[in-house]
C-alpha cells in the first residue's frame, strides 16, 4: 500500500489531499478563493498568492485530520510544478519541499494536466491504449496516452480554452466569474434560439477554436443593444453552450474513429457540464469497444486528490525530484 500527501495551488485553490494507491481518497480539503477574485472579474495573481500562504498549513492539517493518519503513515509527497500561476504554484512546492524535508520523504512533481487526467481512476480503471478531452480554464486538449504516463496532443486550441470562452462570455452578459456553472444551468432550462458558429467544423485535424465563437456572441449581443432589444440570457447561454459543445463533440468524434481506445476519459474544470457528460455518453454508445469514464463531479475543478492520483503513477515509474525542483508555469505534456 502506498500512501501519498498532494499539494496543489496552482491557480485559486489551495489544496492538500492523501491518496492510498493511486485510486482512494483517504482525504482532500480545498479552500477556494473565488469570492475574492470574484470582483476583478477573474483571477489575480498577487491575491491568489497571498491567499494560499494564508491556507496552506490549515488544509495541510485538515488532509492529515480527515485521514486520521500522520506523517509517519505516508511514503511520498507530490506537488504540482506546473503549469499554472508561478506565485500561486510556489506557495504549493514550498509547503510540499517543507513537509517532505521535516519528515524525510520523496518528493513527486506532478504535471497539473496530467493530475486532471489522472482523476478518472476515482471512477474506475483506465485501460490502454486511452484517450482523453481535457477541458479547463487554461487548457483544452485531445490527449493520446498509449500507457500509463505517456502523453501525445493530438489536437489543442488554437486561441482561447473552452472554460476561458464561458468565463468570457460570462462577463459579457455580466455573470459572476467563473460563469461556466451558471451558464450550464441556465442552458438546460432554456431553448438555443441562435445557431452560433462551430468553429473548423470541417478542418482534417483534432484542433480546436474558441475565439470565434465568443466574437459571434459578442456581435449579436451588441447589435441587439443597438436595436434596443431585450437580451434573453437563458436563451444566449443555451445558443452559446450548444457551439461549445458542437465543437468538443465532433472532435472527439472524428480522434476516436482515427484512434480506437479502450478508455475515454473527460477531464478538467469543464468537465462538469451536464450537457457535455449527456452528450459524450451518447457518442460514447457509439463506440461499444471504448468505456467512458468522465471524473467524478467532485474531482473535475482543481484539487489535490488528482495530484495525489498522478504523483502515484510517478512514485510507481521512479520519477522523483530534489529539494531544487522549481516551478514550470508553461509546461505543457
Ligand atoms: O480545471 P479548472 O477548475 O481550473 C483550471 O485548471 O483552469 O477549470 C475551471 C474552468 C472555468 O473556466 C469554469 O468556468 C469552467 O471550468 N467550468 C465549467 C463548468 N464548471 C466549471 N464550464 C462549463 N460548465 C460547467 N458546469
Ligand atoms: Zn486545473
């Protein structure tokens, strides 16, 4: 049995989790920063960092009291390195580099995208060769992974990700950040009225844009100020919602007809969108070889319990750091 302690913080949420074997989360607290990012429309920097100074050592005692466990009990402590805010992130591998120095433990850095992906074990087992949608704030991606720990982008934005579109579109309508959850329940009370456009719809790769999208949505919504019109919101959502959905759809579609796998797993902060799930498990039908395995609700935002989940995969290939590991606020796979 290998018990391992994983710091997270690389964006606004402080986090410390222990994960037995890679797949069991004996625990993960989280503190969220959001209401204070909330007025600036987005995150920024110097306040997450201060932030997580403020929590790091309370979720740290948290993880060990949910656990019921101490130092002792532990083999190894993984950190995210990156990618992610470099203050924001250095909070996180100074705790880690602390807690592993004070009690005489390997460190395991641990690829944040990576951590996303390796959160579908708290939904069963990945079989290889596997896929997987990666869909977050920062990044979106259509990852292949023929075993464990090998990573090949096949197809990634070419401008904005896709929860960065909801967020955007969000303060356009003038929803609180981060909009994706509010925009998902108001698309599923709501009819799409607006055919917006799916971007490269057509194109022979696995890319993916946003930007269009989100200047489609915002020329209709100016216009319709211009004409004086009320704004249906609920009905925009919708519209917009439905695009974003279009476009992971038929990529998705077109990668797993040119790489058959055993296992689809649908990662990241956007992640939880209900008509994403919907409409992934009915491709996914499609697909009898393939088994879906979308990460569990609680696990598709950023926590530790995912770090915990890759830094066992790194634990188990040897990969472990010095007490020099630095931050990579761009590393990609
Ligand atoms: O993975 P994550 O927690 O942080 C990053 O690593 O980026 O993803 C956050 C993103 C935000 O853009 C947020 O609006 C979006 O995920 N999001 C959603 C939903 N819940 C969160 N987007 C669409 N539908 C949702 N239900
Ligand atoms: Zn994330």
């Amino acid at each position: 049995m290998t018990r391992i302690i994983a710091f997270e913080s690389s964006a606004d949420e402080t986090s410390v989790a222990i994960v037995e074997d890679g797949h069991t989360v004996l625990s993960n607290s989280v503190a969220t920063q959001i209401n204070s990012h909330r007025r600036f429309g987005g995150i920024v920097p110097e306040v997450a960092s201060r932030h997580h100074i403020e929590w790091i050592t309370r979720v740290l005692d948290d993880a060990l009291k949910q656990a019921a466990l101490t130092p002792k009990d532990l083999d190894a402590v993984a950190v995210t390195y990156g990618p992610g805010l470099v203050g924001s992130l250095l909070v996180g591998l100074m705790g880690a580099k602390t807690f592993a120095m004070a009690h005489h433990l390997p460190i395991v850095p641990v690829n944040h995208l990576a951590g996303h992906i390796a959160a579908a074990r708290f939904a069963g087992k990945v079989e290889y060769p596997a896929m997987a949608l990666m869909v977050s704030g920062g990044h979106t991606e259509l990852v292949l992974m023929r075993e464990e720990n090998d990573f090949k982008v096949i197809g990634e934005t070419r401008d904005d990700a896709a929860g960065e579109s909801y967020d955007k579109v969000g303060r356009l309508l003038e929803f609180p950040y981060p909009a994706g959850k509010i925009i998902d329940d108001l698309a599923r009370k709501n009819q799409a009225t607006v055919k917006f456009p799916t971007a490269m719809a057509h194109d022979d790769n696995y890319d993916f844009s946003f930007s269009g999208l989100k200047s489609a949505v915002i020329n209709y919504v100016h216009n319709a100020q211009q004409r004086g019109e009320n704004l249906n919101k609920g009905e925009l959502a919708a519209s917009f919602q439905n695009a974003v959905v279009d476009a992971l759809l038929g990529r998705t579609k077109r990668a797993l007809e040119n790489y058959p796998v055993k296992t689809f797993i649908l990662a990241g902060g956007v992640a939880a969108n209900q008509q994403l799930r919907q409409t992934l498990t009915a491709l996914l039908e499609t697909f009898p070889e393939t088994t879906f395995l979308p990460v569990p609700m609680q696990y598709t935002g950023d926590n530790a319990a995912m770090i915990g989940a890759a830094g066992y995969w790194n634990y188990q290939a040897g990969i472990f750091a010095d007490l020099d590991l630095n931050t990579d606020p761009g590393l990609d796979f």
